[in-house]
C-alpha cells in the first residue's frame, strides 16, 4: 500500500464549513488562495485557526491547504480549527488524545435560532397592549 501524503478533513461550525488538506514536509498556509494573515486579520481568529497545530507542536511540519464557505470569521475560525484538528488526528492517531484534553475534536452545535412568524426575532416579542 502506498504512503498518503495528504489527510483531509472537514469541520463545520455555525453556518460555515470547512475543507483541510494537510501536507507533510511543507509549510504554509492557504485559506481560499490568501495567507493566514491576509485572510483573518485578527488575532483571536488566527490563533482559533492553529491551536490545534499548536497544542501538538505539529506548527512548522505541515502544508495547510483550506477552502472554507458559508457564516462569518468566527464560524470559520471554528470550522477550520474542527478540521485541522480532525485531519492531525487522522495523520496521527496518537494526538487524539491531546486534542480532545484541549476539546479540539468536538462539534459545536449552536446555530442562529430561526425566526419565528409574528415576531420581530426569533424569540422577541412585540409589545403587549392591553387596550
């Protein structure tokens, strides 16, 4: 069997969803064809983005390629964080247990709460009169 030289995986956070490729012996990042810092210009939104890279000291030895859609930059922060940590895992199952200490492997469910007919959000109400 020949030796992988790409583990990909997906995350999902919010409305967003993201597809990782990491690459052994490379380095780098592209989110959507842009740089880590050109793409997420704040610093909570980056660090989101490598903690899991960080938390298994695994931050020079991978080529990170990422093509996420959908939600805003905290959604994606998020989604790409779930799927770089599932695809370090799958590069090396010996993480999992690192990663999930750090509660890197979990799905957050939370998502906007649809609104709802005869009100003005989804759980606002408009203002009672009683005459």
């Amino acid at each position: 069997m020949a030796e992988q030289t790409t583990y990909q995986a997906v995350g999902r956070r919010k409305a967003a969803v993201a597809r990782v490729w990491l690459r052994p012996g490379q380095s780098g990042w592209s989110i959507n064809g842009r740089s880590l810092e050109e793409y997420f210009p704040l610093l909570r939104h980056r660090d989101a983005a490598e903690k899991p890279l960080a938390v298994t000291e695994a931050t020079g030895s991978f080529g990170v390629y990422i093509r996420v859609r959908g939600g805003g930059p905290t959604g994606q922060a998020g989604a790409i964080q779930l799927a770089i940590a599932r695809a370090v895992v799958s590069a090396d199952e010996e993480t999992r247990s690192t990663l999930r200490a750090h509660d890197l492997l979990t799905r957050d469910p939370r998502v906007v709460e649809r609104k709802k007919p005869g009100q003005p959000k989804a759980r606002k109400r408009f203002q009672f009169s009683k005459r």
